[in-house]
C-alpha cells in the first residue's frame, strides 16, 4: 500500500472496477469506519489484486488454494 501511495500516478484500476459494488459487498470493515478509509483499502487493495489476476491468468486452473497466503482478499477478486 505505501508503493500504490508514493507512485499512486502510475497506478490504474481496472476498467470493470465498480467501488459502489465493491463497497456494497465487502465485510471486512464495519459500518462504523470510516467510508473513505474503506474506499481508500478497496481501491489499493484492487490495483494490486488485478495485478496478481493478471499475473494468474496464463496457467488455467480449477482450484486455487491459498495456503500461507496472509491477506484479506476484496470481493473484486473473489468475483474474479
């Protein structure tokens, strides 16, 4: 997240990311934060999920396990 702040310029989200969809469907915060702390977390958090999707995306595959793996990950790549 420090690297997507100093360098947030160079930064792109996807084009289907819709934060009111993900706002909508995400339960890692509480209503009670803060609404741009949470915006702030999904919109980061999706520029470095869409990279690990691109990343994902030359090796097919049925299941994929995340064993180890220490990270909340955001209903943008749930969906995906």
């Amino acid at each position: 997240m420090r690297a997507f702040r100093q360098g947030h310029e160079e930064a792109r989200l996807p084009e289907d990311f819709r934060l009111d969809d993900l706002r909508a469907k995400q339960t890692i915060f509480p209503p009670s934060v803060d609404p741009q702390k949470v915006d702030a977390f999904l919109t980061t958090r999706t520029v470095a999920e869409a990279l690990l999707l691109k990343a994902m995306q030359p090796f097919p595959f049925d299941l994929l396990v995340l064993a180890g793996f220490m990270r909340n990950l955001t209903p943008y790549f749930i969906d995906r």
